[in-house]
C-alpha cells in the first residue's frame, strides 16, 4: 500500500465542492477521526463481535485492543481477515466480518457502511481504501448518500453537532467530537489555508 503519510491538501478541495461543503470543514472532520493520516485503521471491537463467526480462531480476536502503530493495525487486520475468509466456508455472512469492525482511512468509514460508500462488495471497498482516489470517492459518496450529513456540513451553515451525531454516533459529546471539529474548522478558517 502506498499512501503519503498525510492527505494533501486538494483532496479536501476534490470533496467540497462536490458536496457543497468548505474545505476547511472536510478537512476539520480528516484531522478529527484520524489526524488526516490516509493509513488509518481502527478495530472496533464490539462491532467484531456482532458480525464474526463464533470459531475459536475468530474468538481470539475478541479483546483485542488496537495496536498503536499503523502497520501493526493492518497487519491485525489481515490475520482477522484471513479467520474470516477462512470461517466463511461454514457461514458466509461471516466472511466480510473485519471489514466489518473496521474503519479506514482520513475519512475512517466503517466497512459496514460499504454500500453507502457506493460499493456493493466489501472486498472492493476494502481495495479502494488503500488508494487516495477510492478514499476520496468513498468519502464523497458516504456525505453524498446521507441527507442528514449534506444538511449538516453546508457551507455557511455548518451544524456541528448534527454533523457529530451522524458521523460518529449519539455517544460523540462523551469524547467532545462536535466542539473538536468546530475548534479545527475555525483555526482552519482563520489560517486562510490555500486549497488550489
């Protein structure tokens, strides 16, 4: 995979203004989930649970924690997807279950939410994650299919915490997420940050 270690600049630019959003916004939301590094993945656990195969190779996986580097995530990651394929022969529903319990890249879309992303198969999803175009197209696609977060994100009308609550969940007051984003967006803005 080879992706740059931060998301250029343009690439917020490339969204906004297919959404009608202000780059400073989409790039506030990249800083925000995941320090704007187009590598990042997250294991989210109780979602594992949910979607795995109840098989002794796929229960180990049940505890465990994020790792702190990027590549030791992915590397978790391919062995929880290599179960999975494997675990697939007995119950197919399971065979996408770590794309499933995984968020990826700046935008950190969860595998579940593949569909709305615009991808019909989670295996492609996965396989455009690892690209900053696919990224890009998944991020633009995920606002696009989502009333609520176009709403939300509206130049000159921003709702952080409509924004909030549909990007991260009811829970985003207990880790701040809305005055976080609305504190990056506004340092943004008043950088006068050039997206050409």
């Amino acid at each position: 995979m080879t992706l740059p270690d931060k998301v250029p600049a343009r690439e917020y630019a490339r969204i906004a203004s297919e959404i009608g959003w202000a780059p400073e916004l989409v790039e506030a939301l990249a800083l925000q989930e995941s320090n704007a590094d187009p590598r990042a993945i997250r294991f989210e656990g109780h979602k594992w649970r949910r979607f795995r195969f109840a098989s002794r190779a796929a229960k180990k996986f049940d505890n465990r924690r994020n790792p702190s580097d990027m590549d030791a995530r992915w590397l978790m990651f391919e062995e929880m997807d290599a179960v999975c394929r494997e675990d697939a022969w007995l119950n197919p529903a399971a065979g996408y279950a770590a794309i499933y319990a995984h968020s990826f890249g700046w935008g950190q879309i969860m595998g579940f939410n593949h569909r709305l992303a615009g991808y019909e198969n989670p295996r492609e999803f996965l396989e455009d994650m690892k690209t900053l175009e696919g990224q890009r197209r998944a991020m633009t696609n995920f606002i696009l299919r989502s009333p609520h977060l176009m709403r939300a994100g509206k130049a000159g009308n921003e709702d952080f915490q409509l924004l909030a609550h549909h990007w991260n969940g009811p829970a985003y007051a207990r880790n701040r997420w809305d005055v976080n984003v609305r504190g990056s967006f506004l340092s943004l803005k008043r950088e006068g940050t050039s997206y050409a």
